[in-house]
C-alpha cells in the first residue's frame, strides 16, 4: 500500500503541468497604443510629390494560441485620422481603419520572454476623405486597400494571466487617389505600425 501511495503520488506530479496545460486558456486579448507611420514619399499626386501624416490610436486584438508556439490573431483599432499633402500642403484629411488578420510565432514559448514573428493579411478601409487647404471643398476619395501585414515583437509575461508586448507591423498599402471623379495617383502609404499592448488570458 505504501508503494502504491507513492507510485500515485509520482504520477500526479508528472501529471499535473501537462494538466495544467491542458487546461490553459488559449485566448489572449490584448489592449494597447499603436501608431501608423507612412513611408515618408508616398509617390505622385496630380504631378506632386505626396506624404501622409502619423496618427495614433487606441487599438485591441484578440489571439488564438494553437499551441505554445503558434497561434491566430486578428488586430482592429479605433479609426485612424489623416492628412495627405501634396508638395508639404495640405489637401486631404482621411479616415482609415486598418484590420489585420494573421499568424504569429513564437521562438520561446513559456519562456518569461519570448520574441516573435508573424505574417498576415491586411483591409485597409479609407472613409471620409474630405479636401482642405488647397483642395478645400474638393470631392476626394481613396480606394481601399489589401496587402501583406509582417509583424514582430517580444512577449513579457508578468504572471499566468497577464503580459505586455512591444511590437511592429510593417503593411503594404496602397490607394488610389480620385479628385472630383478623376483619379490623380496612387498613394503608396505602407506604414510601419508600432506600439505596446497589454495582454489578457481568459
């Protein structure tokens, strides 16, 4: 019987992380702070060189963990407000919201830091467009935008529930530019995009 306690004993040992795994929650949602960057030349419009303005924004994803190593996330934010320029004027203020689905690895998973990498898919919605400065009062629109979003970043466990990342997204965005119905160019904006977030298991 003594064995027996003990044979017991050790199994539940060796049994009770895979248990505990088992058992782990695979969502994770994450809030944060993040901002999207354009390149700084974003090509020609109407004959003029184009650049658009940062903005910052509250953002929110949630994750899936497919396992330690691997999982599955989708990145929405509040919209993002801009200023397209042409020549350093201002001519267009824009609204954007910039969801990305993909796919992220992890390199140390249960480790209390672990760096990652990712890849996914990016809709990039333009709305609002509306003339100012030298376009003040034009008809302005923006085409919407697919393109490939990579990601990095590092995981900073503070407990079983809770973390904080640091993170990049480098997209591909690309739009293109109509004027009272005309197209003038397309604007090649492929932002990085970086921020911090803080995590939630449940």
């Amino acid at each position: 019987m003594r064995y027996l306690k003990a044979l017991t004993a050790t199994l539940l040992c060796a049994t009770a992380p895979a248990f505990a795994q088992s058992t782990e929650s695979p969502w994770l949602l994450h809030v944060g702070i993040h901002v999207v960057d354009p390149t700084s030349h974003s090509g020609h419009l109407a004959g003029m060189p184009a650049s658009v303005d940062k903005s910052t924004r509250p953002t929110v994803s949630i994750e899936y963990k497919l396992d330690p190593a691997w999982s599955i996330e989708a990145l929405a934010a509040v919209p993002f407000e801009h200023d397209v320029r042409l020549s350093g004027q201002r001519a267009v203020r824009v609204k954007q919201l910039p969801p990305v689905i993909g796919v992220n690895y992890r390199f140390l998973p249960g480790e209390r830091v672990s760096p990652f990498v990712g890849v996914g898919v990016n809709y990039t919605k333009f709305f609002d467009a509306k003339g100012r400065g030298v376009l003040e009062g034009a008809d302005t629109h923006l085409e919407s935008s697919w393109g490939i979003a990579w990601h990095a970043g590092v995981d900073i466990a503070l407990d079983p529930r809770w973390s904080f990342t640091v993170d990049a997204r480098y997209i591909d965005i690309d739009s293109k530019v109509s004027v009272a119905g005309a197209t003038v160019g397309t604007a090649h904006i492929d932002p990085w995009v970086y921020g911090v977030s803080v995590g939630y298991r449940f």
